[in-house]
C-alpha cells in the first residue's frame, strides 16, 4: 500500500508498532490514503463530509498509518468512562457543545503555546446533516496564522484525499462556502437529506 509522503516538520507519534496497526487496519477496510501532507509544523485540517461513527475508524487508521501526531476535537460526552484515557492519549480534546466557551481562542492559544500542533476538525461539527459548515475551524486558522489542509473521506472511492492547502483569507463566511464547495461532492458513508 501507498501510503502519502510527510513533511519531516509534521509532529509525529514515532512508534513502528502504531504506523504498523494504522496500516493493517486500513488494508483490512480495504481504504486507501492519497495526497499529500505538507511539510508544516502547524495546520489545520478540515476532515469531510462527518456522517457516521466510522469516520472516526478511518480517520484514526489514517493518523496511524501516517505516524501523525493530531490534535482532534470531540464532543465531551464521548470522554467519560473507559475510553476517556484513550481518546486523550490519542489527542482528543473534549468539548461541550452546549455551551459558549470560548473554543476559538483556546485553540489558537494551543498553536501559540507549542512548536508543531495539527489540529483535525469535522466542520460539520456534528454527524447530523446541517446546511452549512460552522465556521470555528477557519476563525482558528485565522487567528493562528496557519493554513488549512481539506481532507475528504470519500466512501464511494473508499479513500481519504489529502488537498488542497488553503491560507485562509479575510472574509471568512466566502472561505467556509468555499470548502463547503469543495466537498459537496464527496459521498460520505451516510446521505445528507
């Protein structure tokens, strides 16, 4: 299996047996990874279209197999009991929906405070169909000063694109409906209706 190059400034997890269970899992799902990751210490990626608990799956097989060190945000509810421990190790970040909180400038903080950092997020924000994408994720780019790497989860293909890399611009509603377009025609696992 292929598998994209990545830059040598992209943060990784360093561990064989990891890159070796991300690259089985995606064999076994029969999944495959195109594209490119940029040599950058710090971007955002958008991950597209978000319609299903499976596309955790892959995406976790992906970040694995290309021994990426990611951040990912996910909703609070899921960091209680068992997998909390996990998901943290992994580089979830829980977050209350429910709530104004202040997730923008807690994340640009985040790429202020380290040297290397990949955050993932889904812009749906949700598994549920939406009309349109939230626009927290270009408001962190923004405000970080990083780029935004889209990254598409086409089932109908069975493969996770990588590209293109966006230096997001001023107007951020004109940008948000540009990656919206982008993926518009991405099948994800279930339907959006």
């Amino acid at each position: 299996m292929r598998l994209p190059s990545v830059g040598a400034g992209v943060p990784r997890r360093g561990s064989a047996a990891v890159r070796a269970f991300g690259r089985a899992l995606l064999a076994l799902m029969r999944w495959r990874v195109e594209g490119d990751v940029p040599d950058l210490k710090k971007f955002v990626i958008a991950v597209a279209p978000h319609t299903s608990n499976w596309d955790f799956v892959v995406g976790m097989a992906v970040m694995f197999a290309l021994d990426l060190k990611l951040t990912f945000i996910g909703k609070h509810t899921l960091f209680r009991g068992p997998f909390a421990p996990i998901l943290r190790w992994m580089g979830g970040v829980p977050v209350d929906r429910s709530s104004s909180h202040g997730l923008v400038g807690e994340a640009v903080r985040g790429f202020e405070s380290v040297d290397q950092r990949v955050l993932a997020i889904a812009p749906e924000g949700t598994r549920r169909s939406v009309e349109r994408f939230r626009s927290g994720f270009v408001h962190i780019a923004r405000g970080a000063r990083v780029p935004v790497l889209l990254a598409s989860l086409d089932y109908a293909a069975r493969c996770v694109r990588f590209g293109p890399l966006i230096e997001p611009g001023s107007d951020v509603e004109a940008e948000v409906r540009r990656i919206e377009a982008f993926f518009s025609t991405v099948r994800g696992k279930n339907a959006r209706g």
